[in-house]
C-alpha cells in the first residue's frame, strides 16, 4: 500500500533504518489519532528491515485489564533467552529498592540481547497508549543502544498518567517523536483517482483527512457502484464505515458519564458546542461543562473552536456522525427537543428545522416539523436545492395530514421550478393535485389553484400537464370558490398561455381579457402579474407593439412576485428591438443582468444571456454573440425548456450565415425538422438556411410548406420573422408571387425590425430591407429603391452593421442599372465591402465586390469608346507611343493619332498623359 502524504516520515525512518544497520540506535515514536495511519508507517519500516535481512521484533499492548507488565517486551522476546529474564522478576510487592535494582539488571541483559547484533535490530511496539509504566521504561532503557532500532506507535488522542510520563523518560533518553498529519485533498484525490471528482470534496469533510476514514468510505462507495458517478445530492448517502463505528464506541466508552453525555449533544448540535449549549442541552453548570469538555478534546473526540475558549467541535463530520448514530433513540429525541426549544428561545444559536424534524414523534411534534420546514423553504428561495431538500425531509415523515402533504409538494415543486427542474415540479404539481382529492371543497380548490401555477415562462411538452392542471383548478374553482377573483384570474391566464403553446395562438379565446378584467377588479397583484402576462402574449403580434410596452411598463411597476422586473425588462426588449430604438436596449440589458443574479433562477440568466447575444449578432460583434449564445445554451439546458434550445438553434443559424459558415449547422437543422418540422417559422428559417448553401431543392421544399399558410398565420409574436424570412426565400428562389404576398403583408411594418413580440430570438434588421429585396425580386424597382435607402438609414442608426451592409449591397445592385447613379451604387458598394471585410462576412464582402465590378464596367460602357479605342486607351496607359501603338495594332501612325484624339475627347482630358490616372481612378478599360 502506497505511504501517501508521508515523504518526509518516510525518509526520516529510513535514514533511522539506516543508522541501525551502521551500528547506531535510535528509537522514534509514530503518534496521531486513530486511523491516521500509524500502524501502516510502522509495517513499512519492518518491511523494509526484512528486506535488507534486518531482524524484526513486534509486540503490541492491548487495552484488557489484567494484562501482566512488560506484556509487549513478552511479545518482542518471545524464543529468545531475554523473554526467562523478564518473566522471572518477582511481583512488585517486596522491597522497593531490591525490585527497581532487580529490574534495571533485567532491563540492561535485555538491551545488550538486542545491541551489536550483524545488521541491527528493529523492535516494533504497537498502540503504546495502552502500555504499562514498565513497558515504557524498559523502551526508554534500549533506546540509543548501538544497532537498535525501536518503532514505537500510540494515539496522541489518549494520554493516560503512564503514558505521559513514559513520553518523558523517552524524551530525555532521545527518542524522536513524528506526528503524522492527516490527508490533503490533493493527497486524497491521489488514492481517490479512479472516483469522480465530485467526492473528493465530500470524502475531505466527512473524513477530516484521516486516511483510515478516507481509505474506508471510498471502499464504500465503490462497492455501492457510486464511484464513477457525481453526487446526486450534497452529503454523505451511504452511513457510517464500520471501522469508524467501532474506533468511536470504543473511545466513548472510556469517557465518564458526564463527558459522553456532552459528547452526544455536541453531535446533536451539529456546529460548535459551549458552556451555554450543554446548559440547554444537558443541563450541565458552566465547571461541569468545562470539565466534560476538556475530558473529551483529551480523548481527541473534540478539539478547540473558535476565540471563545468553552467552543468546541468535532475534528471533522464523520465522527460527529459517528457518535450520533450510537446515541439511544430516546436520548436522540430528548436532546432534539431540548435544542429546537434552546433555538426558538434564542439561548442557541442555529435553526429549529433539523431539532423538529428529528424529534417528530406525535401528532403535535410532526405538525409543528412541517411548519418549520416551510418557513425554512420560504427563506431559503435563493437556494432552492436546500429548500428542496429541506420540505422532502418533512415529506419523509410518516403520518403528515394530507393538507400538509399538499402544502409541502407544493412548496418543493416552486423551489425545483426556480432551480430549473420543470418536468420534477409538475410532477410534485401532480400529485399533490391528485392527493387534493380527499380534502374539502375550497382546500382542494386551493391546491387545484395553486398546482396548476407552480410552472410558467416555458414553452414545450410541460405545458400539456400545466394545461390539464389548469382545467381541473377552473372546475373547481367554479364548484366551490366563484368569487374568488384573483385566484380564477391567474388560472385562466395560465390556460391561456398554456393552450397558446400546446393547441397554437388562435386558442387564446378571451382567457387573456376575461383574466386581465378580473386580476383588476380584485386588485391583487399576483392575479394582475398572471394576467398582464397572457395579455402581452396575446398582443405578440406586431400590431400589438405599443400595448406590450404599457404591459411592460406595468409588469416592471409590480413588488411581487419576484420575476416581475424580469418580465417587464425582457418585453421592453422585444419591443425596442421590433421598433428599432436600440439605444434602449443597453439600459435594459443592464437592468436585466441585476434582475437575473438577484433570482439566481436558470431561466433567467438564459433571457439575459440569449438577449445580449441577440444584440450583439445585431450589431456585428459576432465573437461577443457567439460567447454569450454559449452561455445562454447552457443556462437553457438547465431549464428544461426544449423550445428554448431550439432558439439557439435558430439564432446560430443566423449567426453561421452571416459568419458564411451557414454549412455547419446543416446537420442539426435536419435533426431539429424531427421535433419543430411543423412549425411556419422553423420552416422558414430552415430554407432560407438551405437556400444560403445553394440547396435550393431542401430551399423549395420548405417554401412549399409555407406557400398555402401565408396568408392566415396567427399574428402572433412570431409572424414578423416567419413572413420576413419566406419574403426572403422567395426572393432568393425567385418566387415572385410569395415575394409579392409577403411583401404585402409586410408593407404596414416598413418602419418595424424583424424581431419577435414574445421573447425575441434575434434582430435580423429592418422589415424595410426585406420589403426591398421582396419588392424587388416582384418587379417593383422604383419601391425597391426607397424600401432599401430607408432600411439603410434605419440599420445605420441602430448600429445594425451587418443588416446595413446587406442593405447597401441590395441598394447598389439597383442603382447600377440607372447610369446617372452609379456614384450613389459606388458609395454604397464600397461602404459594404469595407464592414463586411472588417466584421468577417465573406459571402457579403464578395456580393460587394461583384457589384462593384458591375459599376467599373458600367461607367467604363458611358464613355462611348469603341473596341479599338478601348484598345489605344490601354496602351496609352501602359505610356505607348503612336509608333509603338501603330506596330501593335498593325495601324497608320495617323489613324492612331486620330484615335487618340477621339479618346482625350471622349474622357475630357487635355493630354495623353492624363489617360493613365484615368484608368486607375476607374478601371482598365475592356
């Protein structure tokens, strides 16, 4: 077994082995606390003397009354003609001088036995704590003697009157003393090698580093099949090592009364103990407390903690639990309660939850448990796994009241919905629903209430169950409590969107109004935050963009719940980014990231990531929205939210086509067809994807889909993106008749982004550069032209880069074909081939280039040169002569000289020399 942490030990036994071969003696003692690995230090070095032909002697002392004096030396002797000295001296009750000079003669023939034999002499002595005040002297006697190596090992947790005064004699006769330490977590990482490292942190707590300990719960978790595994839950689930058990009963046993009496409370306390602790606990007087304290950090049991000089704690958890498991079960309860009262009248510190929940026995016991357990979650929503955890401790106890029952599922499944664990809290919502059954009217309608609440602000298949909890609470919210305005309000929102995500937007009804007309009149803020949130829903669609920031603005007025700035912040987002006013956004954004770290909850940090990619890819910061979509993705896989990881999707796909990197996403668009393949908008984003790698099959096939629903989607929060996009692919496939019915869908949003009314997935730009391109590819040039220098000034002022240059590319390709604008599409070409070269979007940056080809051979075709004066005017660039232009083109040097007035004439210059800076101003001449 390797000596782990135990290099300089090692080295200091083996110079000692050393020194004993050489003929020099020495004697070192091995102390610590149990398990910290004295014997296996001790193995080693005899180990090692037989491995050199060294001779080794051991003997080991025991704690049973009755054991005769010298028992160890007995052990070490044994065969040998030392052990007949030993057991002739006589019993000590003659005279006292006689004996002492009888036993020192029998001690020196034991010694010169041992000394200056070839090789030396190693003799290791065990568990020395136990040892008899002769054993000890008789150690003190051989030590040094020439050749003899004495190994001596005790626990430093135990110090009887023999044991200390032996370490004096040994101090004085040179003995050397090696406390072992115990075990770092780099050290316990080392032996732990092959378990996930998720425990290591847990196997240092619970063991203190005592490599028994350590070496005992790793053997326990593998043989239990959790080595390769991470925790599930914080702690230890797997009890207390046997070893531990028995290492602890045993020291405990020699404690008197009064000090294991304050042993068991410590444990039951949990943190540090003092005098005021074992009052309350033990009714212990502050020199009894004192006393029982200093006894059991003697027996290593506690150790000081703390500046108050009465504190004291266990040296680490595992024995603390230790003690705790070997406490009576009456002993157990008694000091429980006793703590839970010391805790409720302030004269201890800590929380009553864990003193109730252990001394719940009765009826009254176990009511009072739940009520602290609640209170306990109620305070602890920042961290909802404690919380959690926490209300499943009260659920575990047997014979809670149904009612109870009800209340604590529903408390736990509001704290795994704030950790992200949606399907877990509709699970909970389940069954305390289906529990509800057995209590009367207007309880049951409560918990139906209540139940169908806990799950909100997510999209996918939870919202089937929260749709179906939803129904069950309006019907018995009908049968038993109709005036309950608020309550009925915030359900019906909740139908309402829940209906919207799983039957579609058309099933909203009037649940949103008749919700919105209720949380009103009752004038509860709950039933008003549940209803403003159905009502923005239903007012996604662009039309509704002005209501939503009235929504918005009330939503982010609201104190309670505590998601409601959250809300508020995000629907001012989306609509700022559908109006275009991005210089709102960044205080938006900002407030959204303190909204987020304040609830902790995964769902928002997912909004306040997704939306800062979101404005990022806007802008053209590609690295920053790519950095911040990474964060965003793992936020949303914490939510267990599937739409919200298919938004990512969504937003990478714009993210790689402006990156020319459409390609890459290619696979998971084909994967995600299998789960949104019926959705308008992931239709019409994914052929726009295959249209951008040249699929125009794949393309047309999505299109195909679109065709036929065009003209009655839902105006919901998706519409603006699902028509900008199929306006797009028209245009890109040639589609004039979807190019023209998009483009007059979109003619009332000219002036609007292309984002989305309910949580936006990205900005793409103006809706005016779509109607351009759509336009456009319908044959209206003149409205082209206007609905792209509009998106243009729009975009520039938004800070909107790449949609800005895409813009201008469109424009410029428009005024190419009008002559006398050719300076206008230069600008704009040029202006586009310089962002997209500096953003890094290289399918952008050739479209510019093509188009500017395009503008050098139009102004090149308005000078009116022939062939054969295009011909002269390159080689007047190229600095020819009329001569030398005459022999390359077979001419008369007066016809040349004709040319070459016709081309200064043409061009407006004075003289020939003038031609070559024309040509480099505007191209070479074809």
């Amino acid at each position: 077994m390797p000596l782990v942490g135990r290099e300089s030990e090692t080295a200091a036994l083996r110079a000692a082995l050393d020194d004993c071969r050489a003929g020099i003696g020495t004697t070192v003692l091995l102390a610590g606390e149990p398990g910290i690995g004295k014997t296996t230090l001790a193995g080693a070095v005899a180990g090692w003397a037989r491995e050199a032909g060294t001779i080794v002697l051991t003997g080991r002392t025991g704690p049973e009354i009755g054991t005769p004096p010298l028992w160890p030396w007995w052990q070490v002797l044994h065969g040998r003609p030392e052990h007949d000295v030993l057991a002739a001296l006589p019993e000590a009750d003659g005279d006292v001088a006689a004996l002492r000079g009888q036993r020192l003669r029998a001690f020196e023939t034991v010694a010169r036995g041992l000394q200056d034999r070839p090789g030396g002499t190693v003799v290791v002595l065990e568990d020395l704590h136990w040892a008899d005040e002769a054993t000890l002297a008789l150690l003190a006697h051989v030590t040094g003697r020439p050749g003899v190596l004495a190994v001596g090992t005790y626990r430093s947790t135990e110090r009887p009157p023999a044991l200390r005064a032996g370490l004096v004699a040994l101090d004085r006769a040179g003995a050397r003393r090696l406390d072992l330490r115990t075990w770092s977590g780099a050290e316990i990482a080392g032996v732990a090698a092959d378990v996930h490292p998720g425990w290591r942190p847990v196997l240092l707590e619970l063991s203190g580093g005592v490599p028994l300990h350590v070496r005992e719960l790793v053997a326990t978790l593998r043989a239990a099949g959790l080595a390769d595994s991470p925790p599930a839950r914080p702690g230890w689930p797997l009890g207390i090592p046997a070893s531990l058990a028995d290492i602890t009963a045993e020291r405990l046993s020699r404690l008197s009364p009064t000090a294991r009496e304050a042993v068991g409370a410590a444990a039951v306390a949990g943190d540090a103990v003092g005098c005021a602790e074992l009052a309350a606990l033990c009714g212990l007087g502050a020199d009894d407390a004192l006393a029982a304290l200093d006894e059991a950090a003697g027996a290593g049991l506690l150790v000081a903690s703390g500046p108050a000089p009465d504190r004291h704690a266990f040296p680490h958890a595992l024995l603390r639990d230790a003690v705790y498991a070997g406490l009576p079960a009456g002993r157990r309860v008694a000091v429980h309660r006793a703590a839970a009262a010391a805790v409720a009248a302030g004269t201890m510190p800590g929380e009553p939850v864990t003193h109730l929940l252990a001394s719940a026995t009765d009826e009254p016991s176990r009511a009072a448990a739940v009520r602290a357990c609640l209170a306990a979650a109620a305070g602890s929503r920042a961290v909802p796994d404690r919380a959690a955890a926490v209300l499943d401790a009260a659920l575990a106890l047997p014979g809670v009241a149904d009612a109870d029952r009800c209340a604590l599922l529903l408390a736990a499944a509001e704290a795994e919905f704030a950790a992200g664990l949606a399907e877990a809290a509709n699970h909970r919502c389940t069954t305390a629903a289906d529990l509800a059954a057995g209590l009367d009217g207007p309880a049951r309608a409560a918990v139906l209430a209540r139940a169908s609440l806990v799950v909100r602000g997510l999209g996918g298949p939870v919202n089937t169950t929260v749709l179906e909890l939803a129904g069950r609470a309006l019907s018995a919210l009908a049968a038993h409590t109709p005036d309950d305005d608020a309550t009925r309000a915030r359900v019906l929102a909740q139908r309402a969107l829940a209906a919207a995500d799983v039957l579609g937007f058309d099933e909203l009804g009037d649940d949103p109004a008749e919700a919105f007309r209720l949380a009103e009149r009752s004038g509860d803020g709950l039933a008003l935050f549940d209803a403003l949130r159905a009502r923005q829903h239903a007012a996604s669609g662009p039309d509704g963009v002005a209501e939503r920031l009235e929504i918005a603005r009330r939503m982010a007025g609201l104190t309670h719940p505590p998601d409601a700035g959250l809300w508020g912040s995000i629907w001012r987002i989306d609509a700022a980014l559908q109006l275009g006013t991005i210089e709102t956004v960044d205080g938006e954004l900002a407030r959204l990231a303190v909204l987020a770290e304040q609830l902790g909850w995964p769902l928002a940090h997912w909004h306040r990531h997704r939306m800062t990619a979101a404005v990022a890819l806007l802008q053209g910061r590609f690295v920053e929205a790519e950095e911040a979509a990474d964060t965003a993705l793992d936020w949303a896989r914490r939510t267990e939210d599937r739409s919200a990881v298919a938004i990512d999707t969504a937003f990478r796909t714009e993210l790689h086509r402006l990156q020319g990197r459409a390609g890459e996403l290619v696979p998971a668009l084909e994967d995600a067809a299998r789960h949104a393949g019926t959705m308008p908008i992931f239709q019409a984003h994914a052929g726009s994807m295959l249209a951008a790698v040249g699929d125009t099959v794949g393309a047309r096939y999505w299109l195909d889909r679109l065709r036929p629903v065009l003209e009655d989607l839902p105006h919901d929060g998706r519409w603006l993106p699902t028509v900008a996009s199929t306006a797009q692919l028209g245009a890109d496939l040639g589609d004039t008749d979807v190019a023209a019915v998009c483009a007059r869908l979109l003619a009332p949003y000219a002036g609007y982004f292309i984002a989305g009314g309910s949580g936006s997935v990205r900005c793409d730009g103006s809706v005016s550069r779509v109607l351009g391109v759509a336009t456009a590819a319908a044959g209206s040039r003149d409205e082209a032209i206007r609905h792209l220098e509009a998106a243009v000034v729009a975009e520039d002022r938004a800070g909107a880069l790449p949609y800005r240059t895409m813009s201008e590319i469109a424009l410029a390709g428009l005024l190419v074909q009008d002559p006398a604008r050719l300076d206008a599409a230069a600008g704009h070409a040029e202006r586009a081939a310089a962002t997209a070269r500096r953003l890094g979007m290289p399918e952008e940056l050739c479209r510019a280039d093509g188009v500017l080809v395009t503008i050098r051979r139009a102004r090149q075709d308005r000078t009116g040169l022939t062939p054969r004066e295009r011909e002269i005017t390159t080689l007047l660039a190229e600095g020819r002569t009329n001569r030398e232009i005459a022999g390359r083109l077979v001419l008369s040097e007066r016809t040349v000289e004709s040319h070459v007035a016709n081309v200064l004439g043409k061009l407006g210059l004075a003289r020939r020399a003038q031609v070559a800076g024309w040509v480099a101003e505007h191209g070479p001449v074809r």
